[in-house]
C-alpha cells in the first residue's frame, strides 16, 4: 500500500503550529521559514561536529553547574528543486517521424518538473532524533523519471507518489505524501538504533562513501557505482551502527533491513522477513579519515528488486521469483584537506549474484551483472562556493547468463555526466548539467521483450540508441 497522501493545503494547515515555528507551505511548492540548514551526509562520521539532534554532543553546562531540564527541539526545513530539461535521441533505434523508440514513446519535449520536500526533526533527549518528511512531485509524465525507453535518465530528486495509473483517469497530481517516519536512539555513546515505517535503506547506513553529491544529478551516480548493494530501497525497517571510539576510531558497522511491502500482515503479500515482503538486508563496513574513506558494503535484495541499470538486467531483477539478489560493493573517496587546482575523486564498483528458483527466461539458472563509477569534483571553482563535478561510469549491466546456450548479449554501456553549482545566495543555487548515455538500454535497445532481444544480440542486429539531456536545476533551502 502506498503512504497516505494528501492536498498541499490539507498539510499546510495540519503542520502550521509546529513546535511554535510559523510555517507556511504555498501552493506552489515555496515557503519562507528560518531554520539552520541541516549537516551534509558526509558529517556523519565526524566525532568532532556540532551538535545536532541527529548527531549530539553531551550536554553540558556553560557555567559548570547544575544542567537544566533539557527542552525538546524541533527543526522544520524545507527543500525546493525545480528543473527544465529535455532529451534528445539518436541512433538507428528512433522513430523520428513516429517519435518512437524500441516501441515506446520518446518523452523528449523540454519540460519543468519540481520536488519539493518539508522535513521536521525533533530530539525529546537531545541525544536521539524523531524525522517526519512530507514530500511532493510531478515528475511522473517526463523524460526525467524512471519512464521508458530510458528509465535510466530519471534525476536523483525526481519524484511523485502516488503514481497515475492508465485507467485512473481522475487521478490527482501534486499530492503530499509522507516519506519520511522513523526515530533513531543512542544506546551508549557507540551504538545508534533506527527504526521506522517510512525508510530509505541509506537512512541506515551511518557512511556515504563519496563526496561528489552536493548537487546530485542522474540517481545512476548516486549509488557509488554499486547499483545492487545500494538499492535504495524505501518502506517499513530497522537497523543498527557502531561507531566505536579510542583505538578504534574511524571504523564503522552497520546492519540495516528495508522491507517495502513491510507494512502488510498478509504473509503472502508482505510483512518483515516474508518473501513476499521483498526485504533488503544490508551490511555495512567502513574507514573514514578527513582526507578519505573505503566502504566495503554487502546487500541482499529480496525478490521484485529494483536494480537500477539496462532495461536487461533491470526486467530479470524484477521478474525472477523465489530467491534474492546478493550485491557486493567496495567505494570510497579522497579530498584534498584545501580548496585547490587537485579535486576530489569519489569511486566505486559494484557485482550483482541473481539466485532464483524462477526466471522469466525458460532454461535461465543465473544471471550476473556489474557497475561502477568515477567522480571528480573540484570545490571554489573561480570564486567561493562554485563546484564543477565530472562523473563516468556504467550502470548495471549484464555479463553472465548461465544455463543459455551462446554468448552473452553485449548490455554494456558508458554514461557521462557534467554540471557545475553555482550558489546565488546562502539559501538558493542553480546547477546546470549536461549528460549522455552511449547505450542506456543495452542489449535491449530495438526491442521491449527480451527473448526477441537476446536473439537480435547474438545475431549483432540490436539497433544503436543512445541519449543525450540538458537541463538547468534551482535548488532552495530554508
């Protein structure tokens, strides 16, 4: 079941007296409101940070006395991303005069799309943190989502749910949804607990190995080349991380499970650790230092996964019953301790072991696919706060079919990704990105089906299609 939704003004009015703040929440997505803008993902590893409700210090006295009551804290920030783009094809796959492509329509029409998110956290110690975000779309009709025949275009901060179904013709768009909906508790200075019903499988994981994301693009680059071991999965879980100190310091733990369908009681349709329940289960191990990291990260997705790579090894994630997927992944990153001419350079590689009892190829008995990335990020690039970032990489793809007679299909494929952010004031930026993908759907790339696929790829017929995109992102923070 998808998260309740609601009208912007039914949740306007709902939250406008929190925690004492006055919130406004326009129609349009905006609003003004003074908060101090929340740690970056990256500051989580830092023992020596300022205080926050998801990250505290030990309270302490100004004046060495008694403490006094600690009061509980509410944050409310909110994040606006608006976007004009479009898509150009090219290749021997498009339809120019039927605007087709693999026998999909091509959504390459300039268009504007935004996402807008209300985040509110609360510590009732100071030392552990209750998150609630409210989040609204309209990406669902453009070429920037996760829509053939390019799933592999969509933006890192595309979104809409519900999404509008063919035969759902009053369909409402522009709904809220909570997104967000889980406490994390300390238990000891070390150890950290999160649980929720409204999770994303990074929102258990103390470590992000890379630091190429201060104004993310194409989410193929946000999964630090492992597209299998970071998921991304979002529903009902738990997890667990240890942050030891003395000696130790610098190394990280963490277990974290995400089951999508979790808030079911149907065994046979979802529940934590059911089949059914599509449960992914991650391990996670990491060094960090101020200069650098490497993250070594193991995933178990259950079955119905959503491995965002071709449409080839994406459709046999999805179709194949009665088993997981196993994803390895070893990433990390070094930055220079100042600004300068040397930039930072974030990587990583991922390997994707399919294990089913059920595959929706007849003779199938297993599938591997791999992925990888590389970013270089120069930060103050001509005056302070401007970054320019250059990514490279491929998206999960298949190498190995076992049980098929021949040789594997060619799914492989490279992406090329460029923007730079360019801050005009403490609260708002534009980014403006350029992209390409020289086969964004692989082996696939004349047809939807794969048997007619695979036959057209051991013959070497598989039509060219590859895609290029521009756009130019603005991002508010308040």
């Amino acid at each position: 079941m998808p998260p309740p939704a609601l009208h912007r003004s039914a949740a306007a009015a709902a939250l406008r007296p929190i925690g004492g703040l006055p919130l406004l929440l326009w129609a349009s997505g905006s609003a003004a409101l003074l908060a101090p803008p929340p740690l970056s993902a990256q500051h989580r590893i830092s023992s020596t940070q300022t205080a926050t409700p998801g990250n505290p210090e030990p309270l302490a006295s100004p004046a060495g006395g008694p403490l006094e009551p600690f009061r509980p804290t509410t944050t409310v920030r909110l994040q606006g991303n608006g976007v004009i783009g479009a898509l150009h094809y090219a290749g021997s796959a498009v339809d120019q005069a039927a605007n087709r492509a693999a026998g999909f329509p091509l959504l390459n029409a300039l268009s504007i799309n935004q996402d807008t998110r209300l985040t509110v956290d609360t510590s009732f110690t100071g030392q552990d943190l209750f998150r609630l975000r409210l989040r609204s779309g309209n990406f669902a009709s453009s070429g920037l989502f996760s829509n053939p025949p390019t799933p592999l275009t969509r933006l890192d901060f595309a979104f809409e749910e519900p999404l509008c179904q063919a035969d759902q013709p009053r369909c409402g768009r522009n709904l809220v949804t909570l997104n967000r909906a889980y406490l994390q508790v300390p238990v000891g200075p070390e150890i950290r607990l999160t649980a929720g019903s409204r999770l994303m499988q990074l929102d258990l994981l103390p470590v992000w190995p890379s630091v190429a994301n201060d104004s993310p693009i194409l989410e193929l680059f946000q999964r630090a080349g492992a597209a299998g071991a970071y998921s991304r999965r979002v529903g009902s879980g738990f997890g667990i991380w240890w942050q030891p100190q003395g000696s130790l310091n610098g190394f990280t733990i963490a277990y974290g499970a995400v089951a999508p369908r979790g808030n079911s009681a149907a065994p046979g349709e979802g529940g934590l650790f059911t089949a059914a329940g599509g449960q992914t289960n991650t391990v996670q191990l990491a060094y960090t230092r101020p200069s650098g990291n490497l993250t070594a990260t193991y995933t178990r997705n259950g079955q119905a996964a959503l491995l965002r790579g071709t449409p080839l090894a994406s459709q046999l994630a999805a179709e194949s019953r009665d088993g997981a997927i196993h994803s390895w992944s070893l990433a990390g990153y070094w930055q220079p301790l100042k600004a300068g001419w040397l930039p930072s350079l974030s990587g990583g590689w991922g390997f994707d072991r399919f294990a089913f009892a059920t595959y929706p190829l007849a003779g199938l008995t297993g599938v591997s696919t791999i992925s990888w990335s590389v970013d270089l990020r120069w930060s103050d690039v001509l005056s302070a706060g401007n970054s320019v970032t250059f990514s490279l990489g491929a998206p999960a793809h298949v190498i190995r079919l076992e049980g098929l007679n021949g040789t594997p299909p060619d799914d492989s494929g490279v992406a090329l990704e460029l923007s730079t952010r360019i801050p005009v004031s403490d609260n708002v930026s534009l980014t403006p990105a350029v992209f390409w993908l020289s086969r964004p759907r692989g082996a696939m790339g004349g047809s939807a089906s794969l048997g007619e696929a695979l036959q057209a790829s051991r013959a070497g017929a598989v039509p060219s299609l590859a895609v290029w995109g521009g756009l130019l992102r603005a991002s508010l923070r308040f």
